[in-house]
C-alpha cells in the first residue's frame, strides 16, 4: 500500500459523514411514505369493505341511500328494503329441483322485500349472510347442483335497466324490456355451514356503505 493511499483510508470522511444530507432528509421521506400508505389504505382497503353500515331489524323497512357510478357520473341510489325471513330451503331460487349439498351444509332462503323507481339500474348488487363473528357467505350463482340469477335483489323476469357504459349504450332500443315493477320480493338461496347462526343479511351496490338487516 502506498503512502497516499494510507493517508487517504486515514482521513477519508466516515459513512455517517459522507451520507449526512441523506440522514437529515430520512424522516421526512420516511413522513411521505407514510402518508401515501394511508392514502393507499383509504383507497383499496376502506373503499374496498363494508364499512358503512345501515342497519335495520327483520320485519322492519330501511331506507337504504348510497350512490352508484357510471359512464355519465355519479347518481344517488334510493331503495327501501325489508328482510322477511331467513328461512331453510331445499330448492334453488327459481327451481322445483331439489338441492344436492355437500355434507355438513345448509341452504337457506332470503325473503327480501324492496321498494325503488322502475328506471333505477339496481341489478348489480351482492347479497351475503353473517355470523355474530362477521363471517360472511355470499349468494353465489350455483347452489346445490343448480344455477340462480346473477342479480339477487331484482326480479329475474324484471330486472330493469343497467348503468350505462358508454358507447356500448348509445342507440340501443330498451322499450322491449320489462318495467321493474315499484316494489317486489325475491327470495335467493345461500349455502353455508351447518353449524352457522345467522345473525344478519347484508346488502350492497357500492362499497362501502351497506345494509345490515339484523335476523330474529
């Protein structure tokens, strides 16, 4: 080793001394990236659960009001909702054929009743029961060897118009369909554990904000 490069390991300035202005501006970058990460929270975590609630007891009506989306914006979504009963079914929805279930299940029907304006797009909704512990069963297409509507808040044979999307939209005839009558019942089916006790029904359209129909 020469003498300068001796002199130079001697006197060079430590890693703490190089990197200075970097530990001084740590904190503050640190301060940043907590604030994007609650951002983030807000956004794919919040808006992402069920985390609005608008609760009502079986029996009685609740004026559920949120707000839905579409290609020409945001619109308030208005719908009156009633849970009937929670009641063990042994057919799907729109069948006469019994459930085939899986050992240790049940299914169970949800009689709803709703009230909202014919032109109001309500189709895309999610419908689920809980347990006291919040554990949640969705209503899901196939159920004991059989298929259900898609959509388990609206009368299948009526089940009123949809969001616009656009273009898709534009110029297509819609004074064929069916008029969602004012106010209906449905009754969809939900498979879940034998051992469950339902605690509440749980409905929404958008996230967050949902309705909580407590069961007796």
């Amino acid at each position: 080793m020469t003498t300068a490069s001796i002199r130079h390991a001697l006197y060079a300035p430590g890693w703490t001394r190089r990197n200075r202005w970097g530990l001084l501006a740590l904190p503050f970058a640190l301060a940043a990236a907590l604030v994007a990460s609650s951002d983030r929270v807000q956004l794919y975590f919040w808006d992402e659960g069920l985390h609005q609630q608008q609760r009502a007891a079986q029996g009685a009506w609740l004026a559920f009001a949120d707000s839905y989306h579409d290609s020409e914006g945001e619109h308030p979504l208005k719908v009156r909702v009633r849970l009937d009963s929670v009641a063990p079914a042994t057919t799907g929805w729109t069948s006469t054929t019994p459930l085939d279930l899986p050992p240790g299940t049940k299914a169970v029907a949800v009689s709803l009743s709703l009230e909202a304006d014919p032109q109001l797009p309500l189709s895309v909704c999610r419908l689920a029961v809980r347990d006291a512990a919040g554990n949640r069963y969705d209503y899901l297409t196939s159920v004991g060897g059989g298929t259900q509507p898609l959509s388990p808040c609206v009368p299948p044979d009526a089940p009123g118009p949809s969001a616009k999307l656009g273009e898709i939209d534009k110029g297509r005839d819609t004074s064929g369909e069916p008029v969602r009558p004012r106010s209906w019942t449905v009754s969809p089916v939900i498979m879940l554990p034998a051992d469950v006790e339902i605690a509440d029904v749980v409905l929404w359209w958008e996230l967050p904000a949902y309705a909580s129909l407590a069961v007796s």
